[in-house]
C-alpha cells in the first residue's frame, strides 16, 4: 500500500501535528507514505527533519489550475494507491489533478473542524462526489458534514482522533515534578486548565468558580497552563486581569509547557469548559493520564466523556453549574479516585493510538478491495 497524505495548511497547530502524528504511525507499519504539503510551511521544515518522503506546492484552497496539473504529475509517476487529506479545502486541488489523469484511486477526507457555511452547489458536488470516505473526528462533525456538504451518510465513517496511550501513562511518568516545581502541596488540590487563551476556551467559568469555590475551601490551587494565539494577547490579559479582579490569591498561571504528562500528573482534577469543541484531544490526554475531570456538556466532548462515570458534565458558559459539579470531585476522593481509574480505562478502550491506526488500515484495505471489484 503507498499512501499520498495531504495537508496544505500554512498553520501549525493540532490538525498539522495529528498529519504528522498519522504519517509516522503508517510508515511504522511499513507502509510507504509520502506527505503533500505548503511550500516552507513549518509543516514542510518539521516533516523534513523527520526523514518524511515530501511533495510541496505553493498553493493551499480552491482553484489552481497550474498546481493541480503539477499535482497530477506527482499522483501518476508517484504510483499511489490512495490519498487521504487533513484538509478539506485540499479537495480544491486534489478533486481537478484526480481528474485531469482519470485516475479512480480512492480519496479520503478527515474533517477536522465543523462548517457554518452550506456548500451543496453543483461545484462543491463535482468536488465531493469524487470523495471515497469521510471521515468524521465526533457525531458533531459528522451532522455537521450532513448538514452543510453534497455527501451522503453511507460515505461518512466515525474515527476519533487518537492519544499516545504510552506517552500518557500515569505509571510512568513523576506527578511530584511539576507539584514541587510550583511549590503545590501534597494536601493541597490542584485543578488544572490546558488550553490556549482565546474566546470560547471558558476561562471566564473558571475564574468564577475558582472565586466561588476559594470561599469554601482552603486547599485548592488553581493551575491554568497555556498562551495566547498570536492576536489573542488581549484576551489573556483581560484573562489575568479577572484573576486579579477577583483577588484570586491560589490561581498560578503555568504559560506554555511542553511536558503535557507531567503537567497533567500534577493534577486532582482536570478542567474543560471549553464552550465548543469538535473534539477534544486535550480531554483524552487528561483521561489517558487517571484524571477525573468536569467538562461542558458540549459537541465533541460528548464522544469522550461520560457523565457520572469518567467526569461530571456542566451545562456550558454556566460558572455556578461548573462550580458544583467541581465541588463534587473536591468533595470526595473516592470519587476521584473511581472516576481516574475509569477515564484511563476508556481512554485505552477508544482513543489509543495504536487502535486507530489499526482501523483507519483496516478502512483503507476495505476501500481498496472495493475499488479492483
């Protein structure tokens, strides 16, 4: 099997990183796989250093007719057997070089990101008609690619996105590292936040339960870990200004770390009021690591977390329902405890990495067998 995997993105961030993450995890498998990808992007330089078979072109989204006949060139002497892109607006160029060469290869799709826009025109038909499978990351992208795309339900197929279970063990990894890097108490419990500053991460909620919650109890330490997006350093001062505003004398904010298990291991209790996500990798990570968590009863978190079981859900944007369902996990230690060991339980059941490389091959042998009927 030789796979061309597309990602034309110029950004960096998580559908980039899972590229990256995808293509290794194949080639381990002794899979060829070659990567497509934006010119001098810092996907390409990272990519590069990684020893990865690469293709570059300096145009990413809808129509360019130079490039999707140089694209069509590197499909037919590249002799592959499938492409799967991470990129919906890939589509744009793959679609046209796919056509000019006649080629009948199957083409798969992971979305990544749910749309507002309805895009069922006879352009994006032509586009979409050519698409094998699609792959949705949660139920919310999966409505929302029926909603707003010209594709049926029966060219759609579930497939989360996947944690390193191994990286994210609480067997192997210190949870006093970061607790004595931040002078955190044994007695004292740590809630902790991972994301990075910007609307809709609910920050607000945080802060408001933390000034609620600091009322009730004298040994909680609230550690907010991340930074802003470039534009976003705004947001995270009026972020740090709430703090102060609310005089929160136990709130620590970490900035930005690379060390996300021992960040993790360092917590009681995982935070995700995030008001909406498509999926929610950071959430898994947390649950891969034994850490219970209160999340927002919202879109993709409702594929990973279950209510009363692994977390306690909070009706989103809602500090004093978020407030509660903390007091709980606070409250209790048994039912940290339980809930930990539950979270890691279902992270390794349905999120592994190793799993879902096993079955997005197994959906790719299965495209394949069809195509030579």
């Amino acid at each position: 099997m030789k796979i061309l995997y597309s990602c034309l993105s110029k950004s960096w961030g998580g559908m980039e990183m899972f590229t990256l993450t995808a293509v290794q995890q194949l080639l381990k498998r002794n899979i060829e796989v070659e990567l497509l990808c934006f010119e001098n992007s810092r996907l390409h330089k990272v990519a590069e250093k990684q020893n990865i078979i690469l293709h570059t072109l300096k145009a990413s989204g809808y129509f360019h007719p130079v490039q999707s006949f140089n694209l069509s060139s590197i499909i037919r002497n590249g002799k592959f057997n499938l492409i799967h892109t991470q990129a919906s607006k890939d589509l744009w160029l793959l679609v046209p070089a796919l056509k000019i060469i006649g080629s009948k290869i199957p083409l798969f799709l992971t979305k990544q990101v749910g749309s507002f826009i309805v895009k069922k025109d006879k352009l994006h038909q032509w586009i979409y008609n050519r698409i094998t499978y699609a792959l949705a990351i949660s139920e919310v992208i999966k409505r929302n690619l029926l909603d707003t795309c010209p594709i049926t339900e029966d060219k759609i197929l579930l497939l989360h996105n996947a944690v390193d279970t191994k990286r994210f063990d609480p067997e192997k990894i210190d949870k006093h590292k970061v607790r004595k890097e931040f002078c955190f108490t044994d007695d004292e419990i740590v809630l902790g936040m991972l994301a990075r500053f910007s609307p809709g991460k609910g920050h607000e909620e945080i802060l408001f339960a933390a000034e609620k919650l600091s009322k009730k109890f004298s040994n909680l330490k609230f550690f907010i870990v991340g930074e802003a997006s470039r534009g976003e350093e705004a947001y995270a001062n009026q972020i740090k200004k709430l703090a102060d505003d609310y005089n929160l004398k136990n709130i620590v904010f970490g900035g930005f770390r690379s060390d996300t298990p021992e960040v993790l291991a360092a917590l009681d209790i995982f935070c995700f009021p995030s008001h909406s996500e498509a999926f929610g990798i950071a959430l898994v990570e947390a649950m891969a690591m034994g850490i219970p968590s209160v999340c927002s009863n919202s879109d993709g978190i409702l594929d990973i977390a279950i209510d009363g079981e692994t977390s306690f859900l909070f009706e989103k944007k809602n500090g004093n329902d978020l407030a509660e369902k903390l007091e709980q996990l606070i409250s209790s230690k048994e039912k940290r405890e339980q809930f930990g060991k539950l979270s890691r339980e279902r992270a390794v059941k349905f999120f592994d990495l190793d799993y879902l490389t096993e079955k997005v091959i197994s959906i790719y042998e299965q495209a394949l067998k069809k195509n030579h009927e």
